[in-house]
C-alpha cells in the first residue's frame, strides 16, 4: 500500500506536466486508482498537490462542482 510519502512524491511529479490539460488528465486518472486501492485517499488534497503553480482561483474554477478548496489553500 502506497503511503503519503509516496502520494506526496507522484502529485511532485505530475505538478511538473506544463500542460494544463495533461496535468489535469494524469490527476484525475492517478486519482481514480488511488481512491479504489485506499479507502482512506484524500482526493482533492491529491489534486490540489498536482498543481501547485495555479492560483487559489483557479483551483477553485477547476475543482469539481460544489467542492471548495478554501481547507487546502494557504
């Protein structure tokens, strides 16, 4: 089983996709698999660490619908 370690070192490297688009794929995607194998995974913590080069606005203009941010942001 994957550890925050682990989830802190895969969101580093996706944060470094320069594609938007992409970056925002490879999230979701990583996401999606990481939430059936821990029961315990935070998602929108996971996102939020893959991009860490977007604004507080534009983490909230991309998160998912009715979902804030606000706990994650500085």
């Amino acid at each position: 089983m994957m550890t925050r370690k682990h989830f802190e070192m895969v969101a580093a490297a996706v944060a470094n996709i320069t594609m938007r688009s992409d970056r925002w794929l490879v999230a979701n995607m990583l996401a999606n698999s990481f939430e059936n194998d821990n029961p315990r995974f935070d998602r929108d913590r996971f996102i939020a660490a893959c991009r860490p080069t977007e604004g507080a606005d534009e983490l909230r203009r991309l998160g998912k619908p009715g979902e804030e941010y606000s706990s994650i942001l500085p």
